[in-house]
C-alpha cells in the first residue's frame, strides 16, 4: 500500500513538472514571438536561452547564434555553437562561425568554414569572402581563382558594404572583386605596378566612390614614383 502511494506521489509530482514546463514553453515561444516583432534582440536571445534550456535542439541553437552574431556578440555566438567544422553542420551554424571567426581576427579558421559553405552553395559574394581571407593570409595563388570566379558570376544588383570611413558605404560587388585582383597582382609581382593599378583603375571606373580602391591605387603610385626616384638616383 505505501509502494502504491509512493508511485503514485511520484507520478503526480512528474505531471505537474510536465505540465509547468509546458506553460514555461508556451510563454517563451510567446515572448519569442513578441520580441521579434519589436525588434529587441536582447529580448530574442534570451527567449531563445530559456526555450533552450526547457527543450534544447540544434535548430534553436543556431538560431540562437545567429543572433548573437547579427548583434555583434561573435565570442558569445562561438560559445553557442562552438568554432569546429563539423559535417553535420547546418548552412545557418556555418554562416556563424564563418563570419564570427573573421570578425575575431582569425582568417584560417574562418576560412575553412567559408570554403565548405561554396562548396554546399556557391555564390560570388562567398567567392569574395575567400578571396579576401586568402590574400590576408599570404594564399595569393588561391585567392585567383575565386576572385575570377567572382567577376565573371557577379550582377549589376549585387553590392558589397565597406566600413573604414566613419559612414558605409556600399560598392558593386564586381568592383571589390577588381580591387581584390589589384592586390592579387601586387603580390603577385612587386616589381609591375602597372598591372595592379589597371586592375584597380578597373573598379573606380564601375564605382567611382570607392574609398578603399582609391587609396589603394594612392599607395601603389607612391611606392611607383618611390621606385622611380629610387632607379634614377643608382
């Protein structure tokens, strides 16, 4: 008879933590709802933890990192997910770690991520993504080959955002690819400045506002008239 009470205390004390954890659901995924409407993302990521925690899953998670790294939090959106390659990742986990390890400064892991996200669904702006992290890293040989792929795959409606000014602002994507090929020269031959500065010439002609190409173009004619001076004084 005790053992028949004993159960049934138990059983009793399970369904009413089932049924507070299903009113914890609810509420979450409510106030999940609410926040997005309004735009609150510190509202977001902490309805995601909870529903998280209450009913964890891969897809919450990601979601959950992406967020994170949409509000410019990379380290807490690398901690949500991790910053290893994994098969099974999914497109949205490896967006995260791609762009979260490049705002981190870290070139060769953000880049491993970026290569198995072109070869799932290739695009001329992940084109570009690699092409700029090979040349950071001194990989201009393998730079080459996405930066041809992006000039010759890339539209007039696609655009690419720069931030060294204090306001953005944004260029055709295939003009950022001709200033990727202008460096991709340089270091690829020192000593022929000219070719590196007709690759460049080549995306002021499509976007003539664009800041970087500009100043680029400024230190390879610098360090031309350097050459120059330098060769008439020997």
């Amino acid at each position: 008879m005790k053992k028949t009470i004993l159960l049934l205390l138990l059983l009793a004390g399970f369904s009413g933590i089932s049924q507070t954890n299903n009113e914890l659901l609810k509420h979450y995924e409510a106030y999940y709802k609410e926040m997005r409407l309004q735009g609150d993302a510190n509202g977001v990521i902490s309805a995601l933890t909870h529903l998280n925690v209450l009913s964890p899953s891969k897809e919450r998670r990601d979601t959950l990192a992406f967020v994170y790294m949409n509000n410019g939090q990379h380290m807490q959106a690398l901690n949500t997910i991790g910053i290893e390659k994994n098969s099974d990742d999914s497109e949205l986990a490896l967006q995260v770690k791609a762009f979260s390890l490049k705002a981190l400064n870290q070139p060769k892991r953000a880049l491993e991520h970026f290569e198995e996200l072109f070869s799932r669904n290739s695009s001329p702006y992940l084109a570009y993504e690699m092409a700029d992290l090979k040349i950071q890293i001194g990989d201009t040989n393998g730079a080459i080959p996405n930066i041809e792929y992006g000039i010759a795959n890339s539209t007039d409606d696609m655009k690419y955002a720069f931030y060294e000014r204090q306001q953005p602002y944004e260029v055709p994507l295939k003009a950022a690819f001709y200033h990727l090929k202008g460096l991709a020269d340089f270091n690829m031959d020192k000593e022929n400045i000219d070719a590196a500065i007709a690759s460049i010439d080549e995306a002021l002609k499509i976007a003539p506002n664009f800041n970087l190409a500009s100043l680029s173009k400024q230190a390879l004619e610098s360090r031309k008239k350097e050459a120059v001076e330098g060769g008439e004084k020997n």
